[in-house]
C-alpha cells in the first residue's frame, strides 16, 4: 500500500496537514512495508525538510499513491484519476459552491471519502477538528469581551506558537462575575469547557446559572434536551428529538437573559427551531453581549451571525435595532465573533490531534479490518457514480438543486 499527503491548495491558505513527520514515522515503524510520499509544500505547518528528516519521500505528485489524504477542498487538477482521495469536501448538503467539485470527482472516478461522512454503526462521528474549533472559539470569545470592555488583551491564537502558549496568556487575565453559557454537547463544546477550565472559570449547574449571582466569572453548558420543550415537557433523549425536530420549540432565550457571553458549539438541524430570533435581540431583557458563534450558520440557529468573519478580523458588530452590521463595540451593538475555520488557526496541535486518530482509526481500515464497513458507508462517489448511500445528492450534481 502506498500513502499520499497532498499540498493544500484553498485560498486563504490552510497550513493543517494530515498526518505529521511523526505521524508518518510512526506509521512506518508499525507497517514497514508501507510506502508514503508527502507531496511538498511552501505553506504546510511542518516544513518538508521536517518529512525529509523522518525519511519520508518528497515528491511533487502523489497522484501514483493508493490512499491519498488532504484536509480541504483539493484542486480540480490535483484529483488523482482513479485513486481513493480523502478530505473535507464540503458537498453533502448540496453546498453550491462545491458542486463543480463533485463534477469533477466523478469524471474522474476518484474514490472519495469526507471525514465528515466517516461514522460509527451508532452514527457517532470517527474523526474530526471539532475539539480545536471549540478550544479557539471560546479563546475568541474572550478576545472579544476584552476588547469590548478593554479590560484585557490576549495574543491572537493564530500568532501564538501553540496551545500552551495560548494557556499561558489565560491564565493572566482577570474577568468579572460574568455568566457565560455554552450551547452544545460535543467535541466541539468539551473543546470550549477546555477554554473555560484553563481560564479558572468554573462551571454551574443550569439551576444555579439561571438563578444564581456569584463573585467570580462561571459557565454553564447546555444540550439539546436542556432548551427544548413540546407542552412544557423535554424531549427524552436525543434520538425522540432528531426523530422530528421541528415539532420542539426551543426555549435558549431563558439563558439570553442572564448570560453575558453566548458560545455556540451545538448540533442544528436547519429545521428547527432558531435558539432566539432578530425581535427577542431587541428586547430589554436581551443581556448578551458578546457571541462567538463556533457553528458559524449564516442567519442560521444564531440569527445575529450575517456572515463568516475571518481569522485575521474574527470581530465584527451587530445593531440591536437595525439587525445590520455595525461598530462591534458600540453600545447598542452585540459583539460578535463567527469566524468558520477555527482550527486553522492552531494547525500544529490540530494536525497532531487528527493525526493520531486516522493512525488509529482510519488507516487500519485500509489495511483490512473495517468489520463495521466505516469506509464503505463514507464514500461519496466511486467508479465515476454516486453510492447508494449518497444518491440524493444526484439531483445537487444535475444542476437541480
């Protein structure tokens, strides 16, 4: 078997990787009969001498390898006719933009398999950058309470060598009594309370958050079944929830009232409900003031997130009254931060993360032993045709929807 990691081609450039030098040394200790080839790169956050030194083999083309991985949506030149190529496609909610991508992938009969697709039997996601997207989101969030207080200053994620850099600036800021809640029950959201934690605020039970004060800065974390009710009852678990989630309304805004910073970091289905709506952001019992909306849905669960901001300006404002874009730290405006690519901002911690795991639990799939048929059930296209288990995105290719 031969391995390829491919260059990142996005603009604006992407720096994360697949697998480390280590990763890939790692590797070869385990299968010595394994090849791999790491196409260079000027922009990669481990250099190519980095591969060279762990006797890697650089190359220009990795397109003669039988599994080859990348991170984001690859170039049309770069798909490998014929070849099993794995990376965040971004098309399986018939996402516009992509649609030229699937196209081209299925012209050119490449296996394509999206991390986002690799599940478990129970549907539990394999693998993902969740985790560092909440770490960095709530860093954000609290970049932004700073500057809207000017009470502190942190260095920017994406300017600190890592993440113990970006501890240590944590743990010298002081923060108020503020309440900060946290949408979500995730790896994305376990990502915020690693944030929290570092920063020495404590978490509360929701009780205590809806109705208690306190002398130090604290967080509550809320899910699915904590702000969803149908005739004043929760759902009873998850599973009662997505069997119709439209049917739920959802109650967030008794968190909206006594919360000083909102952390989005949940699960949405665009049919439900939205967690408050433009009317509720004018009202006078509306207390947020800053939001980091780590799922980033333009106008979507969060309705004060008009568009995606990036990771060099992650902050811009919303008017209360207006519901346009306006000064960030005006008075009447909501501070927010929605900046959707999160993880690029610590891509060396994030590709050691997700390394580690396709080391663990993708590779060997490849190599023989995927009894729950995890790559058989992620591939998108294969032979030039959609699989059945992505048949409904013929119509998004057709040009139909």
């Amino acid at each position: 078997m031969k391995i390829g990691i491919i260059k990142e081609g996005k603009t604006p450039p992407d720096k994360r990787v697949g697998l480390t030098p280590e990763h890939c040394a790692q590797l070869k200790r385990a299968y010595p009969n394994l090849e791999i080839k790491v196409q260079r790169s000027p922009i990669r956050c481990f250099a190519d001498e980095e591969y060279a030194a762990a006797g890697i083999e650089l190359t220009d083309s990795v397109s003669d390898c039988y599994v080859i991985f990348g991170v984001k949506e690859v170039k049309f030149e770069m798909l490998a006719e014929g070849k099993t190529m794995l990376f965040f496609s971004h098309t399986i909610k018939k996402q516009p933009y992509n649609r030229e991508l699937l196209r081209e992938v299925l012209k050119k009969k490449v296996r394509l398999i999206d991390y986002e697709t690799l599940t478990y039997s129970n549907g539990a996601r394999v693998l993902g950058f969740g985790r560092y997207a909440g770490i960095v989101g709530a860093y954000n969030a609290l970049i932004a309470y700073g500057k809207r207080y000017k009470s502190f200053e942190l260095k920017p994620a994406y300017l600190s060598a890592d993440m113990k850099e970006m501890g240590n600036e944590l743990r010298k800021i002081h923060l108020p009594n503020i309440k900060i809640i946290v949408s979500g029950g995730g790896k994305v959201a376990n990502g915020v309370k690693e944030t929290m934690e570092t920063a020495g605020i404590r978490q509360v039970s929701i009780p205590d958050f809806l109705n208690g004060t306190f002398d130090k800065p604290v967080y509550c974390n809320a899910d699915i079944l904590d702000y969803h009710e149908k005739d004043g009852k929760p759902p009873k678990d998850f599973a009662e929830f997505v069997k119709d989630s439209t049917v739920w309304e959802n109650t967030f805004s008794k968190f909206t009232k006594v919360a000083d910073i909102y952390i989005s970091a949940h699960f949405w289905d665009n049919k439900s409900a939205h967690f408050f709506t433009e009317e509720d952001v004018k009202k006078d019992d509306f207390k947020v003031k800053v939001i980091a909306d780590i799922t980033c849905d333009i106008k979507g669960s969060v309705p004060t997130t008009l568009r995606s901001s990036t990771i060099a300006e992650p902050i811009y404002g919303y008017d209360r009254t207006t519901g346009q874009e306006a000064d960030p730290y005006a008075e009447n405006s909501i501070t927010i931060m929605a900046v959707d690519n999160l993880p690029c901002e610590v891509p060396k911690d994030a590709s050691e993360g997700f390394g580690q795991d396709l080391i663990d639990k993708i590779i060997p799939l490849f190599l023989g032993n995927d009894k729950e048929k995890i790559l058989e059930r992620a591939t998108i296209a294969q032979k030039g045709e959609l699989t059945e288990y992505f048949s409904y995105l013929q119509d998004y290719v057709d040009g139909k929807a």
